[in-house]
C-alpha cells in the first residue's frame, strides 16, 4: 500500500465530515503538527496514532489502510504477503518497522492481524502509546521488549504476550539483530 493513499483517505474522509486538522487534534490528543504532516507530507503514522485517527473518524483501522472486497476465507500465502506499511517517527529518520497486513482484503473484519519485522533502530526513541483494544503477539525470530506500563518484558522466538492497549505500550527490537512478530490488534 502506497503511503499517498492512507493519507488522501484521511484527508478525504476529514474533508467529507468537515473535520479539520484542529478538530482532529482535539479528538485524538496528536499534536496538530504531526497530523499536518501525516496529511500533507505523506508520513505514515505508527498503529497507535493510526487507530485514534480511525476512531476519531468513525472508521474501521482497515478504512485506512485498505477497503478492498474479499471472498472469505481470505488467504495470504507466505510468498505473495506484500510489504504494506512502513512505520517511521517522522520524514527525515530511518524506517523502524514494517508491516506486512494479513487481513488486507477482508472488509468486514474486526481483528488487524500483522506479520512485522521489527527493526534495531526502533529501540531508540521508545515511546509509548495507547488506544482501545487488545494486542496479541507471538515472536516468530530474535528478541523483541514490551514496555507495558510500568513493567519491561523481553521475549523470543515462540513466546508470546497478549495485552490491554489502553494501557501505554511499546513494542522495539531487543539488541542489534532484526526480530519478526506476529501481530493480531482487535479493536472493538
């Protein structure tokens, strides 16, 4: 998914409900320069930031990222899972994440799963985040660290945690290898 489409559905969306940038900031807590720059300079958001958008519109996560018709059951082959998303803190620093949506396709879903490679540059600015719903995350490859709250956890391959997300929350590479994740976000 190209990152011009996430940010012309915002803005169309924003556009058809009259909702402006202020508007938005107010609604979702983002400061209302960075939303500028989501809209205008073509900056995907990390999920956190990307769910509170969708809330603040009244749309599903998968609105934004894709809304193409499927025929259940949707089936993504290993080979043929397209990179979709790429998480970056702003225009000028390095990629973090990437983000490849299992669930693309299917309109009428409530979960977001995600196949992610977590990359050694997103321990480096650890910021959490918080939103309604449920994460569920099993480490396919490397050592990832959830800072939830108050407490720090490390986790490899096979383990798994499953989590609140309204509770602030961070999910980074733990040391210099790249690290793979499976992801499942519901959001009600």
């Amino acid at each position: 998914m190209k990152i011009s489409k996430v940010s012309q559905r915002i803005t169309k969306i924003m556009a058809d409900r009259e909702i402006t940038v202020q508007d938005m900031s107010q609604r979702t807590g983002l400061d209302q320069d960075f939303l500028e720059t989501i809209t205008k300079e073509d900056l995907y958001p990390s999920l956190g930031p990307l769910l509170k958008i969708a809330r603040a519109l009244g749309v599903r996560l998968g609105t934004l990222i894709d809304d193409q018709v499927s025929q259940d059951p949707l089936i993504v082959r290993k080979d043929a899972a397209q990179k979709s998303i790429s998480m970056l803190r702003g225009a000028d620093k390095p990629e973090e994440l990437k983000f490849y949506s299992l669930g693309m396709g299917k309109t009428d879903r409530h979960m977001e799963p995600f196949y992610v490679e977590i990359l050694p540059e997103s321990a480096k600015d650890a910021k959490l985040s918080s939103h309604e719903g449920e994460e569920f995350i099993v480490v396919n490859s490397g050592r990832i660290k959830v800072v939830y709250g108050q407490e720090t956890h490390i986790l490899g391959a096979g383990d798994s945690i499953y989590y609140n997300s309204i509770i602030p929350h961070y999910v980074s590479c733990e040391g210099e290898e790249a690290a793979s994740i499976y992801a499942v976000l519901y959001i009600p």
